[in-house]
C-alpha cells in the first residue's frame, strides 16, 4: 500500500521537477542559434597575439581576423625558457628590436635568440611544420579568413614594423585582397574609438587602453571581417551584457590563468528562437581586463552597438586578476606561461575560448 506523501515531501518534489525543467543556473554561458561559418575574432596587444593564435590554429572555426597592435604567430617562442620567450616578447615582437637594455643586461642571462627584428619567416615555417604534425588545422583553411590589421603611428608598446611583419605573414596564407592594414595617426597603445570620451587619451596608452581617436575600430574590425554591415545602433543597447560562469568551460588539471567569470553581450534578436547570428570574439588587452577597469572595454571597445543592428553576438573571454605568476600584467598567454603547447590546439587558453564558441552554437529549430 502506498502511504500518502507529507506535504514537506510534496514541496521538495515540486522543487526538484521545477529545478529540473528550469532554464541553465544563472551564470552559465547560454546558447543561441550560431551561424558556424560567421565566427570571428578580434584582439589589442596581448588580445591581438591571441586573435593570432587562434585564427590558426583553429582556423576551420574562425573565418575572420582582426588585429590591433599585434605581431606574427608564434613570434615570441624560441628554443629557450619561459623567460627567454619573454625576452623576445619585450624586445622584437613589442619594441621591434632587442633593447639596450636587455642587450647589455638580460641577454647576458637569458639570451637575445633570434633575429634582431619581428621575424615572419620563422612563424611561417613553424606553422607549416605544426599543421603537418596536426597540432593545429590544415593551412588549406586559411585561404578564406579576412584579415583586418590595425597600428598606432605613435605606439612605442608595440611598433608598426611588428604588424607590417604580421602581414607578411599572413600574406604566405591568405589571399592579399583579403588583407587591410590600416596605420592610424596619432594613435598610441590603445583600442581606438569614435565616440568613447572617459578612457585615456588617444596619444597615451595607459589604463583603460580605450580611446576616443575620432576612428571606429570595432566598426572597421567588423566591416572587413563580416562585409558591409547595417548601420550601427547609436542609442541605447537593445540587447544585454551577460556575466557568465567560465570554469565549466575551462581544461581541467591546468592553471590557465583565465577569471572564474566572462561576459557575452546577446542582441535582442540573438537571443530569440530561430535567429541565426555571427559570433565575434573579442580580446582585451594586458591590464585591460573587467577586473581591472569593469565595463570600459566589454562596453566602450564599440562591438555591442554594431551587434545590436547585424545580429552578433559578442564574446568576451576574460584573464584572471593575476592568476598566474608568470603573468603580473594580465595578459594572454603569447609567450609560453601555461606550458609548452601554447601554440597548438591543446593549449589551454585556446581550448577554453574555443569551448566557449562550441557551447554557444545550437541548431535553430
């Protein structure tokens, strides 16, 4: 004989089915109907090399690029230690050349390996032999991606000569008509804007690195990656900034250095059943993460206006606040401190974003 059920017994039941058939928890990255052929990526400096890394090696995922301030793939990596890769990072890959310092102070420890210069060839020749070994896509993949490179006339962080080098590099691989450079007066270190007035000033690149330069670089980035585009929504948002849980999303067993919490801007139209949107990624920069300046970039780089008028959804991945001791400065990882994958696929910061990008997509009904 069945025995009634205790009214406490019947509430927690009710309580377990509506768990059950509710919504993912708060938190968790939602998931929205992705148009597989029309994710892209978009990066300043570190966030740059990373865009970099990403547009090869998974280059079957992502059909565009934009790079602001960044360098060729692979630049940093020598033979060497961590800090040897540092080395190189700070001299040919940012300044252009091995400093004086550190030829008269650190080479003499760690070395200056290399050519004195941001070094295309290499990076070629590397990709080359890691997509023969499968540790990233076929290069066959490349061929469709549009390339979109930014540099500051006035960045002594990271000087022209390193993205003039980037697009040599792409050149081996990409059709050179799918290739603009752009080189922008008066532009430091920074992510340039039209129309943001509380960051730094466009000749300093200094926290939050976002500028008014009187040049939309979210708009270019996207225009070229994408096509022409609707024109963007210059009111209030129409869509919604969401904070998202990341470490169900993270490779376990590694410190990839990554915050426990992302962002995800949704458009109106994203987040309705049955649309189908374009994916953009985009990367801040070192100390230019949400724990350091909160919303400056996720809401003042420019991306969500444009997402609101052409159905995009924006990601923005997020590096934790000195999570990782080889990192101070909050950057991702384009010099080798989560491991010696750091190139490949199975590296830890690319499996995480790309993760991300996985989860989103469903199939529209």
């Amino acid at each position: 004989m069945l025995r009634s059920a205790t009214p406490a017994a019947l509430f927690l039941s009710l309580l377990s089915l509506a768990a059950t058939a509710a919504d993912p928890p708060p938190g968790a990255l939602g998931q929205y109907g992705i148009d597989p052929e029309r994710v892209t990526v978009s990066g300043l400096s570190s966030g740059g090399y990373m865009a970099v890394q990403l547009s090869v090696a998974y280059s079957s995922m992502f059909s565009g690029v934009g790079v602001i301030a960044g360098g060729p793939y692979g630049c940093a990596r020598t033979s060497g230690t961590v800090n040897t890769n540092l080395n190189r990072a700070l001299g040919p890959c940012m300044a252009g050349t091995y400093t004086w310092t550190q030829r008269w102070w650190q080479c003499w420890f760690a070395g200056c390996p290399g050519p004195d210069r941001p070094d295309e060839k290499t990076s070629i020749d590397l990709v080359r032999q890691y997509a023969n070994t499968g540790a990233i896509d076929p290069l066959t993949s490349l061929r469709r991606q549009r390339v979109f490179l930014l540099s500051g006339k006035d960045d002594s962080t990271l000087v022209p000569a390193v993205v003039d080098a980037l697009h040599r590099f792409y050149e081996a691989f990409v059709p050179p008509t799918s290739i603009r450079e752009e080189d922008l007066d008066k532009l430091a270190h920074t992510f340039p804007t039209d129309t943001f007035k509380k960051g730094n000033a466009c000749s300093r690149g200094d926290p939050p690195f976002v500028s008014d330069c009187k040049y939309d670089g979210a708009g270019k980035v996207l225009a070229h990656v994408y096509g022409t585009l609707k024109p963007r929504n210059d009111a209030a948002p129409t869509g919604s900034l969401r904070a998202f849980d990341q470490i169900p999303l993270l490779p376990g067993g590694v410190n990839t250095g990554m915050a426990t919490t992302g962002y995800v801007y949704v458009p109106k139209t994203c987040a309705a059943k049955g649309t189908r949107c374009a994916v953009h990624v985009a990367l801040h920069g070192c100390r230019q993460t949400a724990a350091e300046i909160g919303t400056t970039f996720t809401e003042g780089a420019g991306y969500n206006r444009w997402a609101d008028t052409n159905g995009i959804v924006v990601l923005y991945p997020q590096i934790g606040k000195s999570k990782h001791p080889a990192n101070p400065r909050d950057c991702w990882d384009w010099w080798g401190y989560t491991g010696a994958a750091w190139l490949e696929k199975k590296a830890p910061q690319m499996q995480a974003i790309t993760a991300m990008v996985n989860h989103m997509k469903v199939t529209p009904p």
